[in-house]
C-alpha cells in the first residue's frame, strides 16, 4: 500500500492526458483548437463548447523576465512580465498552440500588456467592470460573454448552442466539485495534506485536457488518502499552526512562500488565491439560461480588481472560521497595487475574529528566500 506521500509524489511523474505532449498531440492528431488563458475571470465553458481546448499559459517563472523587460517597464507586477516574456520568446509550450488568447481587464498593466501581446497571436480581452454589484455591471459583463462566444464562434467556424455550454457547464462543475472534495481534507484537524500538494493536484487537474481522466485521478487520490488518514496515518503535527495563503496568483516561482511556511512549522491548509480554491467554491447555476449563469457566476469572482471587493472578505472570514485557520499570509506580488492597497482592508476585517495576520510581498527570483524565511518563521512563532 502507497503511503500518503508517495501517492502524491507519483503525481511527478508521467499523467495520462497531461501536459504539453498531451496538448501537442490533441492538436496534430486530433486537430483541435487551443485558446489559451489567463485568469479565472475567463469562462472556459464558452472556450469548450466551442469545441476548443482552454489551457492557461505560463506566467509565473523568473526565467523570461530579461526579455520582457527590454519592452515593459522593469517596475511592472513578474506576472505580466512573465507573460508576455514567454509570448515573444515561444517558451511556453502552451501558447506555441494557441490560436486566440482571452484576456482581462483585471488591472491596467495587463490590458496594455495585451496590445503588445497581439503582435504575436490574436488576443480578445474581455472587458470588465469595476464594480460586481450593479444590474447594469451584471448585463455589462453578459455582453461581454456574448462578445467572447461571437468571436470564438467566427474564428472556429462554429456555432456554439445553448446545449453545447449547458453540457459544459455540466463538465466543469464536476470538475470544480471534485477538486472541493479533494482540497477540503485540509478541514481535518491535523491536515493530512499540505500546501504544497494541495497546488500539485490543482495545478495537475488544471494541465490535464481530458477532464474525465482528471476527475477520476482526484477522486482516487481523495479517496485514498482519507483511507490512510483514518489507518492512522498522520504526517503533520496537531500543534502546528493552520494557515491560510491569500493574495496574488501563486505559481511554481511563489510556492517558496508555501514552502518557508511549511518548513518552518506551519500546516499550509487553503489557498484562497485565484490559482487555489477561489474559482472552485462555487459552480455555474444548471437551471438559468447558460449564458446569464455563466455571466453571474464569473462576475462574482472574489478579486481585488472589484471596487469594493466584499466578495473576497465573506470568502476570507468564512474560510477561517471551516479550516480552524490560526494565522493568515496575504502574499502580494511587487507592483500589484489592487492586492497591495487591500491589505489594509484584509488586516482590518480579520482584526474582528481576532486572527493573526501578515502581508508579504515579493516577486519571482530566489533571492528573498531567507528573508522570507525570517518573516513567516516569526509570524509562526507568535501564534
């Protein structure tokens, strides 16, 4: 029988449909359509009931931000650099495929980003508005949905139905579901998962295209560590301080933030970041007309882009109070002001049920790692 980590190390190696293999044959010998993606404001309902494939391109590496910064400011948030970093030097074996990208609207130096990013492939940006609270925001951001199907719809040569997203809209909430299933072990009192493997099945989920072969593995791997979780297997201490990461996007470059955490004492146990559970706590209303659910469902994502932002509070007080959270990490990306300026109103908000809090704030190269370190280390220390 597997132990707990050796079920999640098998993760590290070859997946069925996973990959940029996976994604190279379901273009050459399948002739699928890849529009590629970068943030979860993106339906991808609308992107697979036009029989394309979504995949998220890469973002969060140190390795191509030289480059992108001949172009970009040097001041600009790693995210938007990475991005457009691997655009123009076909680094990222995911947008190499792509036939359209979707972008957002979601902060100023990613739509401007955008125009450059143009010149390379074809990019539609959706746009969003600044508040999720209106009417008239609701039936903007549908417009805009609209928008998004039209221009698929054209570039594919396709028709996308009301029963093509109502079966996709039905794929992606098991997805959504299945993963929940999975990354609300942490709520178990030790965790019998960590951070960093909770990003590895998010993140092994989200590269694996065939959606079917990516639930089955979650499922199996949520079953089997509950299994030995009751056997008795415990692997982090009932001591350890239970901390929640919110913030910024997390990638492979910020899972140092994770990490110092973890190695340092604490018990990692939700990620409420966008690339964590954030796009999964709530699936598309089956019973409404596909596209005003699908409309409502996005505008409601809990971002620091929305003026005001009380969707990412409720979220952020709820999860406290169902994982036992002892201590909060708000990780902010250098140059993201919406996630910066918000840290206040974070700090504020929690000061109320009494939970600790820290904000750090970095960006993608290893050399604040021991800095980082000292931080988080202290922070644990206090709770």
């Amino acid at each position: 029988m597997q132990s707990i980590e050796e079920i999640f190390d098998a993760l590290d190696g070859e997946l069925e449909g996973h990959g940029p293999i996976a994604m190279k044959d379901m273009v050459e010998k399948e002739g699928k359509n890849v529009v590629g993606t970068y943030c979860v404001f993106t339906p991808y309902e609308v992107i697979r009931a036009a029989a394309a494939v979504p995949v998220t391109l890469c973002s969060t590496s140190n390795d191509t931000i030289d480059e992108a910064e001949k172009d970009l400011p040097r001041n600009l948030c790693p995210l938007i650099k990475s991005s457009y970093g691997f655009a123009i030097t076909d680094k990222c074996p995911y947008f190499h495929f792509a036939d359209i990208i979707v972008g957002e609207t979601t902060c100023d130096g990613k739509k401007k980003m955008y125009e450059y990013l143009d010149e390379v492939t074809p990019v539609h940006v959706m746009q969003l508005p600044q508040s999720s609270e209106r009417e008239a925001d609701f039936e903007f951001w549908k417009n805009e949905v609209v928008l998004l199907k039209e221009r698929l719809e054209e570039k594919f040569e396709t028709k996308i139905t009301e029963e093509r997203l109502e079966a996709e809209i039905k794929i992606k909430n098991e997805e959504r579901n299945t993963l929940k299933e999975f990354y609300e072990l942490a709520k178990l009192n030790p965790s019998p998962i960590y951070g960093t493997e909770i990003f590895k099945v998010l993140n092994r989920s989200n590269y694996t295209f065939d959606k079917e072969i990516a639930n089955e593995r979650t499922k199996a791997i949520t079953e089997e560590v509950l299994a030995k979780y009751n056997q008795g297997e415990k692997r982090i201490s009932a001591e350890a301080p239970r901390i929640l990461v919110t913030g910024c996007p997390m990638g492979a470059a910020t899972l140092k933030v994770i990490e110092a955490i973890e190695n340092n004492g604490g018990s990692v146990v939700c990620l409420e970041n966008c690339t964590g559970l954030k796009p999964n706590e709530d699936t598309v209303d089956q019973d409404k007309n596909p596209i005003d659910a699908i409309a409502e469902k996005y505008l409601n994502t809990p971002c620091s882009c929305m003026s005001p932002n009380d969707n990412r509070v409720e979220l952020i007080n709820r999860l406290v109070e169902e994982y036992q959270v002892d201590g909060v990490v708000d990780m902010i990306l250098q140059a993201c002001h919406t996630y910066n300026v918000e840290t206040k109103r974070i700090k504020d908000e929690l000061k109320e049920s009494n939970t600790p809090y820290i904000n750090i704030e970095t960006d993608y190269s290893e050399s604040d790692k021991g800095q980082l370190a000292t931080r988080l280390t202290a922070f644990l220390e206090m709770l």
